[in-house]
C-alpha cells in the first residue's frame, strides 16, 4: 500500500506514543520488529534495524499511512530528528489540533508580550485608586474645616448696591485653605501629583459645603439680612443670645459708651459692639468695645459682625483680650462661655 501524500492530509492530526514504543524509519522492518520476541530487541538490534524507543516526551504530528504503520513526526520538530513509523494500535490521538507546547524563548516572547499590552491597564488602575483615595483625603479635610469655611465664606462675600455677590476674597480664602491645609495633607501621603485631576472637585466640594447654613442656626439666622439697618441689627445679635438663654438687651441708640447689646448670665457680663458692615472691621470697634468693657465692668467683650475684620483689628483684640464674631458664632460662643462659668 502506497503512503498517503502529505497534501492529501489537510487536517494533520496529533498523537502521543507511549513511552518505549519502538518506532522505525521504514514501515517493512517496523512489521519485522512486530514479529520478534522482546528479548530479542536489544538496543543493539534496534540500531541495525534503524529503529529506536522512545520516551514518550511531546506531541507527534501525523504525516501518512502505510496500511498499519503511521508515519509521525516528533514535535516540536529538532534538529537531525527524523520521521519514524509507529504501529497505529499504540497511538493515543491529541483532541483537536493541539500543538506541542511553545519553546522556552517563545514562552518568554510570549510572557513579555502580555506585559506590555498589561503595564498600561495596570498602571491606569493603580492611578485610579490613588486619585480616589487623594479624593477622599481632600473630602475629610473639607468636613473637618466645614464650620470655618461657612463663617470665612459669610464674612467675605459682600453683595455691593446693585445686589451682585463680591467673591474676589473669598476666592483668596479658598486658595489660601488650599495652599495651607489641603496641599500639604497630600504631600505627606505622597499624592500631590493627582491634585489637578481633583482640583475641580474639590473646589466645588469646598462651595457646596461653605453655603450650607450653620448647624442649629437655621431659624435664627432667618432674621438676618444683609440691608437691614444697624439698630435692626443690634437687636437680631441680642436674640440670639437671648435664644441662648443669656438676658441680653440692645442698648439704646445714642450715649451707649460702644456696647449695643449688654447679656448677663450667671453672673457673667458681656457687652457687644455689632457692625453690620459691606466692608473689613477695624480698628475702632475694638477700641469701643475695650472701653465698654471697663465702662460696665464686664467680664467678657465681643465685636459681632456680617463682615470680616482687619489684620490690625485682629492684632489689636488679641492684645485686649477681645473676642471678634461671625453673628452665626453667637449661638457656639455663648454655650462655651457657659460651659467654662459651669467648669469654673
């Protein structure tokens, strides 16, 4: 019987032989082999015979018949290997087309390969997780500074007489509690990198936050706005301490020696100088209230205002142990001052 052509096999199949399965390079001697006794096929034998074991390593891709010998090559295919005839009865065929395993430098292609094409979905993921955990860094900070920010943000927006919001200081106060706070906290955990891809976010967050009303003022401040009058004024400061439950008064207009709202509590005095001002409070108000203090010998003095207050006014309450307040304050201040005349 004639081999069958290599064109013939399209679909060449894969086998595996077993391990000491004799094949030989002719299909005639391999039916020789078969009819002698094992005893008889010394290696020695084998080798006259052009034939030899094998060890049952790797794949064979089948290249032909000869009635009942299969013409196989050893894959993956080695240099000066030939092809051998196996008795088809020992063959074990492969599923599908399978091929040997790739060599141990096309592994290594292969392995370095899927490295490249992974770094980047890697790389991306692991910039992803840390711009959500600068995220969450930027968001705590926000919280743990909400009050300030809503006193800063009620201080230094003003609205001029055509009733348009002045922002230009307050947008400083945001840069300044970014450059301050927030830069620095990520700095320290090594994500200073991913600020501009936050930024945005974290600016809208700083808003958001700062435009909410006080926590436990929100019926008080009701009756403040920002074109009431001056007396109005006085008397709004003094229902807030009033709702404190501090007796407070607003003095009358004129002849008041700087305080507009004197309250009592427990025996502690405080007197209040209130500026509803469009611009920073100075100096003056301190001075006022500093001389009220002694006026009605009190214990505590406080500058209440809608607006913020000078550098030199800052200086100068510091120096004359003055207090200067946010109206929305009012309701804080009053209960600390309560809880150190308990303490006390």
């Amino acid at each position: 019987m004639l081999l069958v052509p290599l064109a013939a096999m399209a679909g060449q199949a894969t086998c595996h032989v077993p391990p000491a399965t004799v094949g030989c390079t002719q299909a005639a001697t391999l039916q020789r082999v078969g009819s002698l006794s094992p005893a008889a096929l010394s290696e020695r034998t084998l080798i006259q015979l052009h034939c030899r074991r094998v060890d049952g390593a790797g794949n064979w891709q089948v290249l032909g018949h000869h009635g009942d010998a299969v013409l196989l090559r050893h894959l993956p295919v080695q240099k000066g290997e030939g092809t051998l005839y196996f008795p088809a009865t020992v063959l074990h065929p492969v599923s599908g087309h399978m091929l040997s395993r790739p060599s141990g430098l096309l592994r290594l292609v292969m392995a370095g390969v899927g490295a490249v094409l992974l770094w980047p979905l890697l790389r991306y993921g692991w910039r992803f997780l840390r711009r959500r955990q600068a995220w969450r860094v930027c968001r705590r900070l926000v919280s743990r500074h909400a009050d300030v920010l809503r006193i800063r943000r009620r201080q230094l927006v003003q609205v001029n007489s055509y009733g348009v919001e002045r922002t230009t200081r307050w947008q400083r106060e945001k840069a300044e509690f970014i450059r301050t706070i927030v830069q620095p906290a990520l700095r320290g955990r090594r994500l200073q990198w991913a600020w501009p891809a936050i930024a945005d976010r974290v600016m809208a967050r700083i808003e958001h936050v700062a435009s909410q009303t006080l926590p436990g003022t929100g019926q008080a401040s009701n009756g403040y706005a920002p074109d009431m009058d001056p007396i109005a004024y006085e008397r709004y400061c003094a229902e807030r301490l009033c709702a404190c439950g501090w007796d407070a008064q607003a003095t009358p207009p004129g002849g008041d020696q700087g305080a507009d709202v004197i309250a009592i509590r427990g025996g502690k005095r405080l007197v209040v100088q209130c500026k509803l001002y469009r611009n920073a409070v100075g100096n003056e108000a301190v001075q006022q209230i500093s001389a009220a203090r002694l006026h009605y010998h009190a214990d505590i003095a406080a500058v209440v205002s809608n607006a913020d207050y000078t550098t030199s006014a800052r200086q100068l309450a510091r120096s004359n142990d003055v207090f200067l307040l946010h109206h929305d304050e009012l309701p804080a201040f009053a209960d600390r001052l309560t809880r150190e005349r308990k303490k006390a």
